[in-house]
C-alpha cells in the first residue's frame, strides 16, 4: 500500500477561520503563561486560553516573531497578552533555541537555510572562517496526540453488507493447519483477476445500526492479517506477511486500498448542522475517556469530513416530581456538555472519532452535535 502522510495545516480551514476570528472567546481561567511539557498537543495548550480551541490561529497571527505556529517544543514558554485591544499569545523559546551572541561561534540554523542565508564568518584579517549547521532534532509538539489514532487509519473499516459478503473467502490452509500465521499459506476463493498483489484479510465485526431508527449502518470489518497474491485462480494462492491474530477459514480477503493517511488533522465546527449519537467504542475498552476511540452514527454522506469537532452532551436522567400536581410527573433533565470529539475517519454512514475532551464519564449513546 503507498500511503501519503500530511504534515502541516489544512489551507481551506484556515481560510474559514477568517470569517469565524470576530467571535473568538477566550477561557476565562486562561493562565498568564505556561510552559508546554513532553506530551502536550497544540489542541490541549488552545484549550487552556480558548474557549474553542480551533480558533487558536486568530491568536498567532499578527505575531511576526512566531513563524510557524506548529513548531512548538517542549519547554517553550508562551504568553497571553491584550495588545490593542486584541488578545494575542507570544513565544519565548527555551533555553536551547537561544540566538548566538556575537562573540559566539558562527552558527547556522535550519531556519537561516530555508530562506536563503548568504552571508558568510570572515575573520578580521580577510580569511574565510567556518560555521556550525545546527538542527534541532528534538520533536515538535503535534496538533492532536496522533499516537491515539494511528492503529485505526486504515483498519478496522466499516463497509455494506454486499462488500463483505461478495468478498472473497479463506476455503483452506496450506499444510493442513487448523489456524495460520505470518509465513503460511491461504487458500482462497475467488480471485481469477488480479487487482492488486497486496490484500488484506478481514473478519466480520460489530453491526452499526441507528440508536433511532434500528436501520443498519455499516459492519465492522475487523484487520487480521496482510497477505501477498502468489497464484491467481479458483482457488487462488496467498501468502501471509503480517497477522494480527490467527486467519480462518470463512475469513473475507480485499485488496489493499491506498488510502491517503492523515497525521496532522485541523479541528474546525462542520459547516452545517449535525446531530448524532455515540453507538460504539473502539480498541478493546468500556469505559469511554479523554483519547478513546469511537463510532458515531453521521458519515460523509451527513457532510462529515476529517477533522470536523462536534460537542458530547450526556443525556439527562428521567426523575420523578412528588411535588408537582401530577404526582410522580416524570420530568426529563437537561443534556449536559461532556467533552467534545473530532471525527478522523468518516464512512459514508458512520465516522471514526477522537475524544479530545471529557468533562465527565461518556457514554454510549451520548448524543453529539455541533455547538
């Protein structure tokens, strides 16, 4: 599979942001300063002095000093100000990003490459003295922590019933193995074309239906193994590169889709309305906190694309009123903001997402929407 990584900033998100930077609203119990520390992502910091940390850029923006707001490092400092009236944040980096004096030796930075340094070190009597090239390889903090979502970039997938069932099978296992691993044989029915070398094998998973309407969704199309076509035909011949667990007989097997990986996702609102539900959680867990995984009910066919924040309200309880007229009148509470989510992965019908914040415990069925 040939991936594509993306690395920066969205330029069609930034562009919107134009329109939304008059209604920026800051946390009112945003710190004067803070130091960023190993582990923290640009979201968690933006959230510390927004209310909406996606309008974080509007913050950045008439600051010359920063030029490239992406480039932050742990023990970096930075610094809430009002300057003309205007709330901005200002970079103080730490001490291993300190400039050179000019007694200090020549020093050449990455920076000072990429927009075009010429000049050169000459030593009081004409002779042409060296200079230091200095990278920094110490990593920048990312924009969202993408360690949380990486094993769900391109396996598990959602898909219709037809694509699951009309894919083709695992009959049988070279050598006579019950199960098979990295190194075996499949044996698998039908694959007289061949669309691909590289094919993935899959097992049927969970079945997302609407909390709603009980319609089915999309099924889960759980990753077991990578496999390499060696012979084509009825049955056709693969061999397993890479297992996650033992292959099966039964086991559905599809071409390995070049799928664009994204790493560095730009939270914005979605342009029009959205209203879900949370139906499912990923990765082997069942509590739902801050950098789970889930599934919620709206896809791409709902205008959801990647990157897309909605906001997590907890359903109220149903209680008992002994004090109304009616007596026992069953009152329902209000839904409670609980965090927020941002969607990495949408399918035509349902979509990946990433909890970026929890309030409070999250659950399934937790209703989502836009703010």
């Amino acid at each position: 599979m040939a991936f594509r990584t993306f690395f920066g900033f969205i330029v069609s998100a930034l562009f919107c942001l134009n329109t939304w930077a008059e209604e920026i609203q800051i946390n009112p119990a945003h710190p004067e300063q803070y130091t960023v520390a190993k582990g923290d992502s640009l979201w968690e910091i933006s959230g510390k002095f927004l209310n909406h940390p996606w309008q974080w850029p509007e913050l950045w923006r008439n600051n010359s000093q920063i030029k490239n707001p992406n480039l932050i490092y742990p023990g970096d400092t930075i610094y809430f100000a009002i300057v003309n009236g205007r709330p901005q944040l200002s970079l103080s980096r730490s001490g291993q990003y300190a400039q050179p004096t000019a007694d200090s030796p020549c020093v050449i930075s990455d920076e000072d490459v990429r927009n075009g340094r010429t000049e050169i070190n000459i030593s009081p009597t004409g002779k042409l003295l060296p200079c230091i090239r200095e990278t920094y390889i110490k990593q920048a903090i990312e924009l969202i922590p993408s360690d949380s979502i990486v094993q769900f970039l391109t396996s598990p997938k959602v898909v219709t019933e037809n694509e699951l069932n009309q894919a083709p099978y695992v009959l049988d296992i070279a050598g006579e193995h019950l199960i098979a691993g990295a190194g075996d044989r499949l044996y698998v029915r039908p694959i007289p074309q061949p669309y691909s070398l590289l094919y993935t094998v899959y097992r049927s998973g969970s079945v997302f239906t609407s909390p709603e309407t009980g319609e089915i969704l999309g099924y889960e199309a759980k990753y077991i193994a990578d496999a390499t076509l060696q012979q084509i035909g009825d049955p056709a011949t693969l061999s397993i590169s890479k297992s996650n667990s033992e292959i099966r007989r039964g086991d559905r097997v599809m071409p390995k889709a070049e799928d664009e990986v994204i790493l560095n996702y730009f939270p914005r609102p979605p342009e029009k309305s959205v209203s879900g539900s949370i139906i499912s959680v990923l990765g082997g867990v069942s509590q739902i906190g801050l950098y789970n995984v889930v599934v919620i009910d709206k896809g791409a066919k709902d205008g959801l694309l990647a990157g897309h924040e909605l906001v997590i309200y907890q359903l109220g309880n149903s209680v008992k009123d002994p004090f109304n007229l009616i007596k026992n009148d069953i009152v329902k509470l209000p839904d409670e903001i609980a965090g927020k989510l941002m969607v990495f992965r949408p399918f035509e019908r349902v979509s990946y997402a990433l909890i970026m914040e929890a309030n409070q415990a999250l659950h399934i069925l937790d209703k989502v929407k836009t703010h």
